[in-house]
C-alpha cells in the first residue's frame, strides 16, 4: 500500500527536496506552505507520478491548522510521515536590540506551529499504532551561539518536543526522529536577514555548504530504516563545518 507523508513548509528548502525524494519513491503526498502560487508549481511537477494534495496555512495560525488538516478526505487522514520542515530565523542581534516581533515570529512558527500539526496528526497515529514524525531541529538547538539567543532556544524547544514525544508515544508503535542540520543552503539566511540577498549569501561563502537534498536523503534513510530500528536523533554537518558559529572557509 502506498504511505502517506505531510510536509510542512513545502515550497522550498528542505520541505521542498524532502517532497521531491518522496515523489520519485512513490509517496503520496499532502503538501502544507504558504505560498500558492509555490504548493501549485510543486504539485504539477510532482504530480505525473504520485497523488498530490496541497493545504494552504500558516503553521502559526491555529484555527487555519485544525480547519484545513480536518478537510482532508477520509482516504487521506491515515497519514504515515509526518515531517515538520516549517521554520523560521527572523534577525540576529543581542538579547537588548532583539526585536519582540522577531521572537514571535520564531516562537510560533518553530514551536507552537510545530506542536499544531503534530496534535492535528498523531490521534490516528495511536490509533492505528503506527507512524513516523520528523523534526527538524537546528545545532542551533544543540549549542546556543551569540546573537541568536531565541531563535536557539526555539530549537531546543524542538528538541526537548521531539524527546517528549518519544517518551509519550513509542509505546503507541510512532517513531520520533529529531533531525539538527548545520548549515544549509536555503532562503534560511535571506528571511533572517530581511531580504537582504548580499549579506545572506556570505553565509555560504568559502566553503561547500550542505544542500537541501543532504537533509532529505537523511530523512528518507530515517523512514526505511528496519522497522526495529529509530533514528532518535541526528546532528548533520557540512564537511567544512564542526560546531553552529566554526566554519572553516578557503
């Protein structure tokens, strides 16, 4: 039978790679962004080969989360994967300059938007005693570094979910796995950064950042791993990078 994988935050990044794997091994798919014009650009690519629905929602906008995810039709709520991709970085600055919008702006999406999902999926997850959930966390959730003191304390949130899921719910036959790249080439730095494109793309001068592509073969890995077997918890790196803020540039 075919699975059944959500993905949050879809239209590009990883959520968008981690899709695009799915597809060519032949997942169907529930594709969550708030993008349309991007959900629908992806849903005529994917689509050739795979069943395909788009939900249009902010994860930070409860109501929207329960009342989109409820209107699936009753042959999609058995979802099988659940992949939490949605996030956000809003500025870099000290605890005394941050900007409180910023940190709402994190705080929602990375953890309240994740926990929305998440309570909409896992009833049918126990009920059926199975499923797999995927967070993507950060290093950042690993090492708290300089300047981005609530964005990292939102992914240690993610963190400490992804423990306390497991605690709750393996007795249910659900794996959790917590996955923390280092850093990826995405829009990550160019929405931290307010669209500034010049200061986000030194991000990823001097050396060989890790790819979209990286995080969603470690996801399908995750996945198809003997059903004995969870991957509790993976930290990723670039080769040219061994902590959140050490990047060794040529």
């Amino acid at each position: 039978m075919t699975r059944i994988a959500l993905i949050t935050g879809a239209t590009s990044g990883i959520g968008k790679a981690t899709a695009i794997k799915f597809a060519e091994n032949g997942y169907n798919l529930i594709l969550c962004g708030r993008r349309s014009e991007k959900l629908e650009e992806l849903k005529n690519a994917l689509s050739k080969t795979v069943q395909i629905r788009t939900l249009l929602f902010d994860v930070r906008d409860r109501k929207e989360v329960e009342l989109q995810l409820n209107s699936l039709p009753e042959e999609w709520k058995n979802i099988d994967i659940l992949v939490n991709s949605a996030g956000n970085a809003h500025g870099l600055s000290t605890i005394d300059n941050g900007d409180i919008n910023d940190w709402d702006a994190m705080i929602d999406g990375n953890v309240k938007g994740l926990l929305y999902v998440s309570k909409a999926v896992i009833p049918q997850m126990v009920e059926r005693k199975k499923g797999h959930i995927i967070n993507l966390s950060s290093t950042a959730g690993k090492q708290t570094y300089a300047n981005g003191t609530v964005y990292c304390a939102s992914k240690k949130a993610v963190e400490a979910i992804s423990e306390g899921m497991r605690l709750d719910l393996t007795e249910h036959g659900i794996k959790i796995t917590n996955i923390a790249p280092g850093a990826v080439a995405t829009e990550f730095s160019e929405v931290r950064f307010k669209g500034d494109k010049e200061k986000a793309q030194k991000v990823y001068e001097g050396y060989e950042a890790l790819q979209p592509e990286d995080i969603a073969d470690l996801i399908f890995y995750t996945i198809n791993a003997p059903d004995r077997v969870t991957i509790a918890d993976v930290t990723i790196y670039s080769k040219a990078q061994s902590a959140p803020t050490t990047i060794y540039r040529k």
